[in-house]
C-alpha cells in the first residue's frame, strides 16, 4: 500500500468559494455541503487545483509559509489534511 498517494481535485465535486483572510468557505455543489476551511486546507486545496500531489510534494510546496514547523510535522498535517478534504469529498486519490 502506498503511504504517500497522490491526490487531485474530485470532479464530481464542483465547488464555490467565499474567502476572507487566510480561511475560505466552500459550497460543494455536488452535495449541497458547505464547509469552512483554514488556511492550510486552502492553500492544499489550491496547490491541488494546479497538479495533482502527493503530502511530501505538498509539504515542500507550502513550506515556505510554515518556516517555523519541522518538514516531518508538517507532512503530517497535510495528511491529515489531505484526509479532512477526502472525507468531504473535495478532493480523491489518483488511481493512474
């Protein structure tokens, strides 16, 4: 099993954004579900609207906003990330 996957954009998950400082409200079209996300969840969320990623390719992407948190530490908060945005259905493993 791949610990790292990589993950996209789920398609059948357009969504509408309202964002105000670091945090974004988003509307899943799909589902009808709004969700609020903080500024990590954003930027993940942005940084995979460009190319699909992995949680290693993500943290060495954002890295430069979170100077201050240990690369280790900071994978594991985009996997949980990564997890939150899969379990509301914004975004899906890449099966290629």
């Amino acid at each position: 099993m791949n610990t790292d996957p990589l993950w996209k954009i789920s398609a059948s998950s357009p969504i509408e954004w309202a964002s105000w400082g670091d945090n974004a409200v988003v509307y899943n079209i799909g589902s009808g579900d709004t969700h609020l996300l903080e500024a990590t969840t954003v930027e993940v969320y942005l940084a995979l609207e460009q190319t699909p990623s992995t949680a290693t390719q993500l943290s060495q992407e954002i890295k430069p906003l979170f100077e201050d948190i240990e690369t280790h530490a900071l994978i594991q908060h985009i996997q949980n990330v990564l997890w939150h945005l899969d379990d509301i259905g914004l975004i899906e493993p890449d099966t290629l």
